[in-house]
C-alpha cells in the first residue's frame, strides 16, 4: 500500500525510527478515529498491526516522529490516543 499521509521527504526523516513496514496502516486508524477492528483488509489484521503499534506507543517513538516533522507547515499537530470516552 502506497504512503498517503507524509511526503517522500518526511518519510525519508523518520524512516529510521520505524523498524519493519511503514505504519500506514496507524495513520489510517488515526485519520479515521475508526477501532482497531475496523481496520481495512488490505492493511492485514487489526492485531498484527496494534501490536508494533503499541510497541512503538511505549518506546515513544510517536513522540519522537512527531518532533521531527511537527516544524512542517502541514503536520503541526497530531494526536493518537487509544483511550475512548463514552457519554452518559
């Protein structure tokens, strides 16, 4: 699956951090807001993708990645969070 989400050039500044495949596939879930579940076949199982995900959550590396490219005019912000809050 081609990258959607960054540029070649901001790939190119984080790629190191990101061990294995580009998580194209977290970028997604993160666009959409949409649960792990509902993620799209092409993108594999929704457990396989979670897991470096999570990994990487307790490494830091969002963090991380986020420093880096938070300097670009079109990604000066981003959030992840796993959490849901439900509304009585």
């Amino acid at each position: 699956m081609p990258r959607t989400v960054l540029r070649d050039d901001q790939w190119e500044r984080v790629k190191n951090l990101l061990p294995g495949k580009f998580p194209e596939d977290v970028l997604w879930i993160n666009r959409t807001g949409a649960p792990w579940r509902d993620l799209p076949k092409e993108f594999g199982l929704w457990n396989s993708v979670y897991k470096p995900y999570n990994r990487w959550s307790n490494k830091c590396l969002w963090n991380d990645i986020f420093l880096i490219l938070s300097g670009d005019t079109d990604f000066e912000s981003i959030m992840i969070d796993g959490i849901i809050v439900r509304v009585r």
